[in-house]
C-alpha cells in the first residue's frame, strides 16, 4: 500500500527548498488544494504524517520521535523547513481534557504569540457526528508574517467527526465551508483526504487537523500530548 500512497517520494534530505510550496501555489491561484494524509511518518523510530499534493509529491510532513517528551509538534514544509507549531496548553483550572487548547505559532517559535487557538467543544461527545460542533479556531490577533500561516483573521468552527474522517471546516460567519476532512475509500481511517478550499491558508488547516488527532484520534499518535 506504502507504494500507492507516496508514488513521488523523495529523500527529505536531498529535497531543495521550493520557490513556493504546491499547495500554496494552488490556493494563489483561487482553486481548491487536495492533498493525501498519512497518519504516518516516513523515519525509522518516529510518528506523525507525511502529506501529498494531487501529483503525488511530498508537501508536509510531521516527524516525532518516541523519546520526545515535549507537548508539541512541528509541522514541515518537504524540505524540513517549520511552518507552523502547535502546542497544547492545558487549563489549570478545568477538571479535565477539554479545558486544554492548541495554540499555533509560526514556524518553530513558540515563545512569540501565537496565531490561532483550537479548543474541543466541551459537550461534544468523542464518537461525533454530523452536524455538531466539534472544536473552535480562534485568531489569536497576531500580526502574520511573510511565511507564517494567514488565516484571514477570521474564526472558523468544525463540525462531523474525525473519528469517521468526517469533518467541515465552516468560516467565521458559518456562511462557506473552508476545508474538509474526508474519508479515503478502502485505505482505511490512517490515509485521508484534506481538501482547502479559498478563504483557509493550506498550513492552518494542517495544523487544525493535527489538534484534532490529539483531540480525538484514537490511538494517539504522539503519547507525549496525551501524558
């Protein structure tokens, strides 16, 4: 299966740093960006994903050692170079998991403010469904740099369930569906499709996707953000 999965698959190591990512060439260019998930990382000893555009070509990828104990992971470009880091906070004074947030900084920084805050919906139940709301992207008022993931400076809400990989992404004013998540024929739930539609930066929907693993994922991928 690993063969049809990554078909364009090159050494990370031997892989130059794009002028510009596919997958943001295609959002300049106001058309839909689809892209092949692997909840899977490609180096020995490691977890995470690895991200294909349509041509099959590496374009993210998020690489976790075991040993790793550190509550947060960074997403990378094919050429390992950090986009975005999300890290997750945990609520001092909530009793339990869904006080934490995710928060997104750009590239590897996470000591500057972040850009975007994910939080669970408390009364959203793990299985899901269609139709409710799972979790809230909050802009965080962070002025956004070149390179840094740009949101719009809008909310977003997410309704369906990841379990099923079965999500929406919907804007700030729920008014358009942003991104989604989609389940993949006959490859079962590790191999999924992300599809980024105008109006959501390709790096912030990747990050929204990785918090809601940890939200809801099942096992866990990085153990150190469920400890």
């Amino acid at each position: 299966m690993a063969a049809k999965v990554h078909p364009n698959l090159a050494v990370p190591s031997l892989i130059k740093p794009p002028m510009a990512p596919p997958a943001s060439a295609a959002a300049a260019a106001g058309g839909d960006v689809v892209l092949t998930v692997w909840r899977k990382s490609l180096l020995f000893n490691c977890r995470g994903f690895t991200v294909f555009d349509a041509s099959g070509d590496l374009v993210y990828r998020v690489d976790s050692y075991e040993a790793d104990s550190r509550a947060e992971v960074v997403l990378m470009d094919a050429a390992g170079v950090p986009v975005v880091t999300v890290r997750r906070k945990k609520a001092i004074s909530s009793l339990g998991f869904g006080g934490d947030q995710w928060l997104v900084h750009p590239g590897e920084e996470t000591r500057l403010p972040p850009l975007y805050a994910v939080k669970r919906t408390p009364q959203y139940v793990r299985g899901g469904g269609n139709g409710k709301t799972m979790a809230h992207v909050a802009p965080c008022g962070v002025a956004l740099g070149a390179g840094a993931a740009a949101g719009g400076g809008g909310g977003y809400e997410i309704e369906g369930s990841y379990l099923r990989r079965s999500c929406a992404v919907y804007d700030a004013r729920r008014r358009a569906v942003v991104a989604e998540v989609q389940a993949k024929e006959a490859v079962g739930t590790d191999v999924f499709r992300l599809v980024v539609r105008p109006g959501m930066e390709v790096s912030v929907a990747m990050a929204v996707v990785l918090a809601l693993d940890q939200m809801f994922g099942k096992p866990s991928l990085l153990r150190s953000w469920s400890s």
